[in-house]
C-alpha cells in the first residue's frame, strides 16, 4: 500500500497578516484558505497556533514561506524578519521549511483581483492569501515534488 502524500503549505508573511495557501492533494494547484489576521505586528503566538491547527488539518508535510527580496534580489528589513518568522514556524511544526523568491506576487495578486472582477477597494481583504497560493505555486511549479 503507499504511503499518503503530505500536503504543502504556502505562507505569505506579513506586517500584520499571514496569507495561507495549501496544495490539493494531487500536488497540480495551490488553493488559498486564509488570511490570519493580529493587531499588532510582534504579537505571534496565536499566528503560530493557527499555523499549527491548519497543518494538522490539511495534514501538511512541508511549508514555503515567501522571501520578500527587493525588485534588485537584494535582502532588506522585511527579508530578516520573514527569516526569522521561518525559523519560529519551523521550531513550532518540526516540518521542514523553504523560502521562496516572492518578488511581484502581490503585483500578480492584484491582476488576479482585477481579472476575477474584484473591486480595488476589496483587494486588500484577499491579497494576502492569493500571494500565499501564487508563492506555493510557484514553488510547484519549479519543483518536481517527490515525497
């Protein structure tokens, strides 16, 4: 008998919110789930549960965090922070996780809106989490994924 494929989680780092993304379970296409929202920027903990709780749901094996590189592939602030929220999510779940360029995605994540018909004055309700599947798709799309 095989052995059950784990699924990917695909997360979308930010300021105040984390944008979640998950594969279907035949690994063709990210699907977004949710954005986890907190008040204040360095208040984590209950981001970090969530996390937890939607890996044992979707029953996840490995986690793609977006790396916030500058349009010139230059690190700044926001990729040291980003890094250091990978190491705690990694802590936390013991899973595996990789940083995956996320340079424009929420350029393309705002095309996407535009496209679907979405009013620009919604578009800050969803960006986050359309960013998380265009980050865990890319990352499919790249990778041949072999459990």
């Amino acid at each position: 008998m095989e052995k059950e494929r784990k699924r990917l989680m695909g997360l979308d780092f930010g300021s105040k919110t984390v944008g979640v993304a998950v594969s279907d379970p035949l690994f063709l296409a990210a699907e977004p789930v949710e954005i986890i929202r907190r008040e204040q920027a360095n208040k984590l903990r209950r981001t970090y549960a969530r996390i937890e709780e939607l890996v044992v749901r979707y029953d996840v094996g490995t986690i793609v965090i977006g790396k916030p590189l500058m349009p010139s592939g230059d690190e700044g602030e926001r990729v040291r922070l980003t890094e250091e929220f990978a190491e705690a999510v990694q802590r936390r779940t013991g899973l595996p996780v990789i940083m995956e360029d996320e340079r424009l995605t929420t350029v393309e994540a705002d095309e996407i809106m535009d496209e679907a018909g979405v009013p620009r004055k919604e578009h800050k309700k969803y960006v986050d989490m359309i960013a998380a599947q265009l980050i865990l798709q890319s990352y499919m799309n790249r990778e041949t994924y072999e459990h």
